[in-house]
C-alpha cells in the first residue's frame, strides 16, 4: 500500500529528499508525474486511473502539510527494504494509507513505470 502523510506533519521537509520516486511535495504545491521520473507525454496513475500529460502541473493534494501522491509512492520497493519518509520523519506521520492497499508486484510494476 501507498504511504499517507497525516495532519500531524510539522512540514520539517525530511522525507522530500529521501523519495526516490519524487512523490513528496510540500503544501499547496503543483506536482507532475514528470518530476523525478523518465515518464513523458500521457501517463496514466495506478492507482488514480487519471490519464494526464506527464508534464502537466497537478493540483495539490493538501494546502498545508507535504503530500505524497498515491500513483507516485512505491513504499521505496525496488529501492530500499523499507518507507524511507517514514524512516526519517520525526513525528512519525507517515503511515500506511489504508484506502490504497497494493501488493509488492503491483508496486514494483508501478515503479518500472515510473522510472523507465
């Protein structure tokens, strides 16, 4: 399953750096699926089903804690044995995000996706 970032975030800005799939933004901003990623033209979300152009500027996700796009987060699978946002947040506010539960095949296809 994707990881969530709860209200109880402190907006630290620890976990940004450590995603390697760049699905972690700060409050209130726009985020591509093109961020971080080698995906170009219309790319279509895992999880959301959303078809969009890749480069397109997206709409935050909250206005005022980070974010993690659920058809960006792999759970650092094929990269590290475990979340590295949650790994590093102080507050520990980075959770399993129950409404997106996915398997380790599921997300390691999302990452060959995402990272082409």
């Amino acid at each position: 399953m994707a990881i969530k970032i709860t209200d109880e975030c402190i907006n630290c800005g620890a976990c940004e750096p450590e995603c390697p799939n760049n699905a972690i933004y700060e409050g209130g901003a726009e985020w591509r699926y093109a961020d971080g990623s080698g995906v170009k033209g219309l790319y279509k979300g895992h999880n959301s089903g959303e078809e969009v152009d890749a480069a397109s500027p997206q709409t935050p996700k909250s206005m005022d804690v980070y974010f993690i796009v659920t058809d960006k987060c792999t759970e650092c699978k094929g990269f590290h044995d475990e979340p590295q946002c949650a790994a590093v947040c102080p507050v520990d506010c980075c959770i399993s995000d129950e409404d997106n539960v996915e398997t380790e095949e599921q997300l390691l296809a999302k990452k060959a996706s995402l990272h082409l």
